[in-house]
C-alpha cells in the first residue's frame, strides 16, 4: 500500500467509527418487551403475598409493577386456555360450526371439568368460547383446538408459535387445556403478555367479562345447559373487586392454584398472574391489586409531554416541527413520583411519515417508557413548505449578510452533528449515569479524550509505517502486458526480460 493513502484510509476508518450509530435508526417492527419498574428507586412498599409465583402488570403500557418468581417455569392449568381463546378468535369466525370427535370428548383426565358433550355433537365458536372461558370445559378446548388446527398436536404448535411472536421467552404448551403434563409449563411473566394480548381483543373482552350464558340445545342435546363465571373477583357476591373485569381460574395436582386477573379502574388496567399457590390465590390477587391502584398513576404522554421536542433539535430535523404524541401513549409512575423529574432522549427513525421519533423516559437512570412521535401525511406535506419558504428565506438572507450565513450554516450542522452524537447508543446510555448527570462537561469529555487517543494510534502507526518504508526502494511501474491465448509477454522497453509464459505446454511466443 502507498504511504501517502495510509493516513487517508485511517481518518476515513475514524470517520466511519464515529458516524455509524449516528445515522436515524428504523424503528423495530417486533413486540417490545415489558418494561420493569420493580427496580426504579422510590418504590414503593411491596406487600406481602404467600403464593410462590405473582406478577402485576399495567396493561397499557406494559410496565411491571410487582414480580415475585415471575420468570419461574410453572404448570399454568386452565389459564392455559386464555391462549386457547385467542387462537380461536384470531383463526374462526364465532358462526362456524365446530363438531366433537371422539378424541376430544373422551381423552382427558378423571374428574376435568367439562360440560358434558358427545361424540359428533355440533356448537357454534361462539357457544364454545363461552362454555371455555366460563365454564373452563376441558373437552370443549379439545374440539375448539381440532378445528382450529386438525389436531391437538398441531394447535399445541400453534400456541408455542403465537407465544414466541409476543415475546414469550419461557412458555411450552403441549395441550389446550392445562391439564397435568410435565413438558406443560409457562410462567407468570409470559401468561402476563398472552393476557395483554387477549384484552386487547374486544370479542375476547365481551366473553370473558359475560357472567353467565346459555348453550343451546344442539343436534345430540335437548336441553339448553346454563353456565356461569367461576372468578370469584368478577362475578357478582361479596368476593366481588371492584373494577374486575375478567379472569381465569386453574387448577391441577400438579399446578395447584392458578389465577389470572384484569381489572380496570380510571385510566389504569391492570394484569395480576397467581401461579403456584395452596389456596391463597384470591388474598394474593388482592392485595396486589390494591397496590397497583392506590400507588400509582397514569400519565397521557400527549398532555403531560406537551413538548418532547426542544427547538434545537427541531431545527436539526425538519420533520420533528410537525410531529406529536398520540393519544393512546401512556405512562405509569409511583404517585409519590412527578413527571417532572424524568429525563428524556430521543431517537429518530428516518421516516417521513408515521413514526418519525421516539422518545424515552428515565428517572434516575432506569427507563420507566417511551413514545412514538408521529407525523401524518398532510402534517408532512405542510413542513415541506414551510421549509421551503424557510430555506428560500435564508438563501436570501445568505446572499445579503454574507459571512453571517455562512456562520449560520455552519452553527446548523453543529447542532445536526450534535444531535447525531447524542443518538449513539454507547453515549445515551452514557449520558443516563449519575456521574453524568450531575457533571454534564464529562459527556463530551469522555468522547474527546477517545477521539484523541484515536488520532495519537493513528500518528503512531503512521510513523512505524513511515520509517519502513524509508529504507526500501520504490519498485517500478507495472509495464503493460499483451495478453494471449496462452499467457502474457511483456511489451515494455527494449532488453527487458520476458516473463513466464501461463502455457503449461511451454510454446514458444
């Protein structure tokens, strides 16, 4: 190598270096994962529970206000069939007729619930997601799972697919149901997440909150056959919790008592996932719910955020003028907690319209959410004027003060380099240290001190490479060659020796 391009190759390496991470980032089209505030500084006080197993989950923004042994593999039992349900609701239409197999009605275990139906006997989807959620019945999930899938194999399949597209890390269904069986395990994290799935899913909300419901008489049943809700916290009495939704009840030898509940008070939903509990299950649901209502808050991003963007910023990327929070962002914060204090970085996606940003939110240097900053069509149509007039204004501006656009100029692509700095992963993650935080200067001076180490490596190598090269002659141009079918001969001056023909039969040239 020449050199004279080793220190041009090595500054565009530095180059490289320092840019690639800086450029807008696309924002990720898979499921984010929770975000767990159980170790933010100033929690508050956790209570007691006595199940092995429990999760608290805010079902908006996806935060974890309390775990217990949430990563913990456990036999789910008949929370199981939460999935079960939205499988069914995502793949069938509720007027298609599902009919009972023999495998279905007979292969399950002494004493399983079950609503009593036959070989060959026809129910609507709907009539079954009623007679699963309500009733829990296990031969009903059976037939639900061979029409979905044409086996209960291939929909224990299926389950382990849609759990792994949510972001399930710990789950591995052999069957609809939740009966015994060892290979048959999730977690309270994981049943959270299929949960917030299912909530989502308005039909699944309107049969899952029904407190009873009537299946009908059918082609092998004369008489209609009442059924009702078996969480105690939703259904009416004096278990009742207010702003209980829905849930699911488990139990098995080998599970003990499951229990899954959503409530909702206010702007807050709520997840609570029991796993692993000798009868405490309802006690343990409680109190956390208790806790999750009356410690914390909810914040609509649009209104507490009013500005997520400063000018600086603005003026480095045209299209963040136009671009808002919408409306169904959220955030969850202890009460004792103001808004306030938190701090926030931002990432750009590169995009024009839709999601042009993101910004995060940190309180002492945990992130406790983030929001998507959109810009609509005609909202991005309006900024491209605007900065057209904007850059007609300053191109005349440029011509009249002379240097004084010029300095203009150069002060905006200090603020654009800044801002493409400040989105490097290892610097954000380098501005949320509290050492940082309270000595701003040390932000830039680490980057300094790496960039100057970087140009004295560089000097240095230059150097070494310099004093080589000193001793040693300078070979001559390559002369041209006349190719042939057979090899090469050189075609340099004259009394230059001929080079080896590539002929492996030595024909003469």
């Amino acid at each position: 190598m020449d050199k004279k391009l080793f220190p041009a190759l090595c500054a565009l390496l530095l180059v490289v270096t320092l840019t690639t991470g800086a450029l807008p980032v696309r924002a990720s089209t898979t499921a984010s994962a929770p975000t767990d505030l159980t170790s933010c500084a100033d929690w508050p006080k956790t209570p007691e529970i006595s199940s092995e197993c429990a999760i608290l989950m805010e079902a908006k923004t996806g935060s974890i206000l309390y775990a217990k042994n949430a990563d913990e593999t456990c036999y789910p039992a008949s929370i199981t069939k939460i999935m079960t349900a939205l499988l069914t609701l995502e793949n069938c239409s509720l007027d298609e007729t599902v009919t009972f197999s023999y495998r279905a009605t007979h292969d399950l275990e002494a004493g399983s619930t079950h609503i009593a139906r036959t070989e060959g006997e026809e129910l609507s989807v709907e009539d079954c997601l009623y007679a699963v959620l309500l009733a829990s019945a296990n031969e009903v999930a059976q037939a639900l799972a061979e029409h979905v899938s044409g086996s209960i194999e291939d929909f224990a399949d299926l389950m382990n697919e849609k759990a792994q597209e949510l972001g399930c890390e710990n789950t591995h269904f052999t069957n609809p149901t939740g009966l015994n069986d060892e290979d048959h395990l999730t977690t309270c994290l994981d049943m959270a997440i299929i949960t917030r799935a299912a909530v989502q899913n308005p039909t699944y909300l309107q049969i899952g909150s029904t407190l009873s419901y009537t299946i009908p008489v059918t082609n092998k049943n004369d008489e209609e056959h009442p059924i009702a809700m078996k969480h105690k916290l939703v259904r009416d009495g004096a278990d009742h919790y207010d702003g209980a939704v829905t849930g699911k009840t488990g139990y098995t030898t080998l599970a003990g008592n499951t229990l899954v509940t959503y409530a909702v008070r206010e702007d807050m939903e709520l997840i609570c996932v029991i796993m692993k509990s000798d009868g405490t299950h309802y006690e343990d649901t409680v109190s956390l719910l208790d806790y999750g209502f009356d410690n914390f808050t909810m914040y609509q991003l649009c209104e507490a955020d009013t500005s997520p963007v400063d000018a600086e910023t603005a003026q480095s990327f045209a299209v963040l003028k136009e671009a808002v929070i919408a409306e169904d962002e959220w955030l969850v914060l202890p009460s004792t907690l103001d808004f306030s204090l938190l701090d926030t970085s931002l990432e750009v996606t590169g995009e024009e319209t839709g999601t042009v940003a993101t910004v995060s939110y940190r309180y002492d240097g945990t992130e406790v959410g983030s929001a998507a900053l959109t810009v609509t069509a005609a909202e991005t149509t309006a900024a491209d004027r605007e900065n057209g007039e904007t850059g007609e204004a300053q191109t005349s501006a440029d011509e009249s003060t002379g240097n004084d656009g010029w300095l203009a100029r150069l002060r905006g692509g200090l603020a654009r380099l800044r801002s493409r700095l400040e989105s490097l992963p290892i610097l954000s993650s380098f501005r949320t240290l509290p050492q940082v935080q309270n000595h701003p200067w040390l932000f830039w001076a680490l980057p300094l001190v790496v960039l100057v180490l970087l140009i004295l490596i560089i000097l240095l190598l230059f150097s070494l490479r310099g004093g080589g090269g000193s001793r040693s002659r300078r070979r001559p141009r390559s002369r041209r060659r006349r190719h042939s079918s057979y090899g090469y001969v050189d075609s340099g001056r004259r009394g230059s020796r001929r080079r080896k023909s590539n002929n492996k039969y030595k024909m003469k040239l």
